[in-house]
C-alpha cells in the first residue's frame, strides 16, 4: 500500500507549538509537506507569549529533514490570522493546506463566567477560525485547490459544564466549517472537522490514571487524511479519541406533520415527534435545500392541490 504524501503541499497549522498541533505539524513535515508552525507560545489560559515554543517545533522538524517556519501571530485579530496565511505565501509561495487548531481555556460556570473569559475563548477559538479562513480562503479559491480542517470537541456539540465560552465557540466552527464546504465545492476545496480527544496541557489537574492512551499522536493521522488531496470528504466530522475514528454527524427525526398546531397536539404526539425510527441523515453539501424540500414535500403530500396553489419548488432562503 502507497503512503499518503505532502509532497510540494503547504500547510498552515495554528496552534502547532504544543499538543495536537505539534502532532499534526509533525506528521504532515515527515511526510514532505512544507509547514508553518503557528503558535504565539501563550499559556493555557491564552496569556504570557513565549516566541521559543513555535521555534523549537520547527528545530525539531528541519533536525529530521523536513521544512518548517516559525509564526508567532496571533490568530485571536484579523491581522494576526491574514499574517499567519501571507507566512505560507511569502516563505513557500502557496498554501494547500488549513489546520486551525489553535486553543485556549477560561473556566466558569454560568453564573460566574466573566465577560472577558467569554470573549477571550472566542476570540481564539471562533473569530480565530474565522479570521485564518477569511485570510485563506481566497488564496486557496484562487489556485483552485484546498483543504482546510477545523477544530471542534465533544464540548461543542455535547456541552460541559463550566465551559459556556469553550461550547460555544466549537458549535460555531462546525456551521463555519460547513460554509467553506458549501462555498468551496466549486473551486477544489473542502472542508471537514476534527473532533479530537488527547492527554495535552488542558488536561493538567484531571485524574488520568485509568485513561487509556490518548497520546495527541492518535489524533494525527485522521487530521492528516482530512488534509490530503485524496480525501473527497467535505462538509463532515470525524472524531478521534484514545484511538477510536469515527464519524459525528446531524440528523433529523422524520417528526409528523399537521396543517396547524395547538400545544396539546405537540404534547400529544410528541413521542412519534423524536421518534428516531428511519432518521433523515442528509448529504452535507445538499442538506439545507433538502432539509426544507423534504419538510416541503410532507405537507404537499398531506394537502389537497387546489388550482395552482401547489408546494412551492424552490425553497425560501433561511
């Protein structure tokens, strides 16, 4: 069997001086992509900057052979995520590949969580997904080939207490994701999530003793599938824990349909409403227009035709 290759790829990694990232900069470096190692070197909490981190990643990637540079830019401002990209562009002329990864974490229950904590996670987390997107993706339209890879977690579709900021900003990326996908499809670019679990430095003061391996190294290697040119793989999520990949996806009861409501009715038939017998499961680069033309195509089996006020075709924008 062939190994996957990078050869004369780019790849953007943010996040890469430590943990995940540093795995998946790693893995796509031995394989013969050219990488920016992106991390300002700050502390869990997204503070305290140190310009060594990123730097030791890529001492660590050219003393192997591969090719690597430093970028310390902060993907939390638009000008940070539009530096980190022209790096690629400067250093290598080009960028094929998108990995944001980058992370930071403020804990705080509901009723005591500050403002700035919230904004401070989503800033890195989303806006920073955004901000590198918004900067890349021209880059990529413009070759007519890309591969980008966002980062969400069983938080953002799941929930965690004491982590409204963190959930927050992972449920954003994934409808993020989604729109690059959509926008993408025309011009070779696609778009996927990575859902990863790993034993890093977020998870300094847990009780990991009965853990089995999560090493970050378990994570990589479906990131790196994600970005390679092979993967037709679009608009999806893929989770990766303690060496288990699989696939996360949305979908949707069948649920029932009535002309008109009352709350009793709901309450009513609110068994057959969640009942997830024959789930709608829909293609990711199709589901919004069938989302609202299956739901369409119900109510006009359910409705007599009268003259020409048929089911509408063509769904409204929502």
């Amino acid at each position: 069997m062939s190994s996957l290759r990078f050869d004369d790829r780019v790849a953007v990694i943010t996040g890469a001086g430590r943990g995940l990232g540093r795995a998946y900069a790693i893995l796509l470096a031995e394989r013969g992509a050219s990488v920016v190692v992106n991390d300002p070197g700050a502390s869990v909490r997204g503070d305290s900057p140190d310009d060594g981190v990123a730097a030791e990643v890529v001492r660590e990637i050219t003393a192997a052979g591969g090719t690597a540079v430093a970028c310390t830019a902060s993907v939390a401002t638009p000008e940070g995520g539009r530096a980190i990209v022209e790096s690629a562009v400067e250093h290598f002329g080009r960028l094929d590949i998108l990995v944001h990864n980058a992370g930071n974490v403020r804990y705080g229950s509901l009723t005591e969580l500050s403002y700035e904590d919230f904004e401070a996670v989503v800033d890195v987390h989303l806006r920073g997904a955004f901000h590198v997107v918004r900067a890349a993706f021209p880059v990529m339209r413009a070759a007519g080939y890309g591969r980008v890879v966002l980062t969400s977690s069983i938080g953002g579709i799941y929930g965690n207490k004491s982590v409204a900021n963190y959930a927050v900003s992972k449920a954003g990326v994934i409808g993020l994701s989604n729109v690059v996908a959509l926008e993408g499809a025309d011009a070779g670019i696609t778009s996927n999530v990575i859902i990863p679990s790993a034993l890093t430095r977020m998870a300094d003061g847990l009780d990991t003793s009965a853990y089995p391996d999560m090493s970050p190294e378990l994570v990589a290697p479906a990131v790196g599938y994600l970005a390679h040119e092979s993967c037709s793989l679009t608009g999806e999520l893929l989770v990766a824990i303690a060496g288990r990949v699989a696939r996360a996806y949305i979908a949707e009861t069948p649920g029932v349909y009535r002309p008109s409501w009352t709350v009793d009715e709901v309450a009513d038939q609110i068994d057959e409403i969640r009942d997830t017998h024959d789930s709608w499961i829909l293609p990711p680069l199709s589901a919004h227009a069938d989302h609202i033309g299956r739901s369409f195509a119900m109510a006009a089996e359910s409705t007599p035709k009268v003259g020409t006020a048929s089911a509408r075709t063509t769904p409204p924008p929502t």
